[in-house]
C-alpha cells in the first residue's frame, strides 16, 4: 500500500506541466485498483484549502467528493497522530504537515509515500516514489 501526498492530487487536479501527466497515472492506478493507495484526512483538508487559497477554487465540495469516490483507504487523523507528527517533524527536522502524513502512513503499516515533496527524502523509515519515477 502506498501513501498519496496531497501534491499528487493538486498536480493532476491543475493539469501542472511537469508533474501532472505522471500524477494522473497515480489517480489512474488508484482508480483502476492496480495501485493499493491511502490517504489520510489530512490530506483531503490540504487539497482544499490550497485549491481555495493559491488556485481561487471557492467551493471545493466536488473535488472532495471526487477524491472519497476512488477506492482509498482513508486514514482518520487523531491526537495520537498529532502527537507522532510532532516527534517526527522535530526528529526529522520536517514541516509539522508533511509529520502528519509520516504519521498517518506509519499508523495504517505503510513504509511507501508517493510525493513530489523532496523535504520527505529525509525520513528514513519511509521511502519516497516521485511521481516522475513511477512505473505503475
């Protein structure tokens, strides 16, 4: 099973010009049921609000919706998460956010995160899959 870091779906959502064809193919995958995929809550409140905050998207009822339609595990975030994803955003010197995706991923037994995030290269105990070198 693989962890899908928010920046998978934003690229693909907007079409972004490098990233976006090889995030696609990670949707495609999940959607199809070739690809084991999790996401946690965390990651459905980030796409959100950066899709409202750097994109103008002012209602984002639909791409929610989308998202919780793929057939994902969906990894709820709770205080025990918060409290892992502070020790590893210290432990790994690593924004507080990308923590509670180690976290979420961690909890639910999965090692594997797919991420254009390069920050999350630093955490040792998970390895990273940029979508740019996904076989699928």
């Amino acid at each position: 099973m693989y962890y899908v870091d928010t920046n998978i779906w934003i690229y693909a959502m907007i079409a972004h010009p490098i990233y976006g064809p090889r995030c696609k193919k990670v949707l495609e995958d999940i959607e199809t049921g070739k690809l084991d995929a999790l996401i946690s809550t965390q990651v459905l409140s980030e796409v959100a609000g950066v899709l409202y905050s750097q994109y103008g998207v002012k209602d984002t009822t639909k791409h929610i919706a989308a998202m919780i339609s793929y057939p994902i595990e969906i990894a709820t975030v709770t205080i025990n998460t918060i409290r892992s994803a502070a020790e590893y955003a210290r432990d790994y010197d690593i924004l507080p956010y990308d923590g509670i995706h180690v976290s979420s991923a961690m909890e639910q037994g999965t090692t594997q995160i797919v991420s254009a995030d390069r920050e999350l290269d630093k955490i040792d105990i998970m390895k990273r899959i940029d979508p740019l070198q996904y076989q699928g």
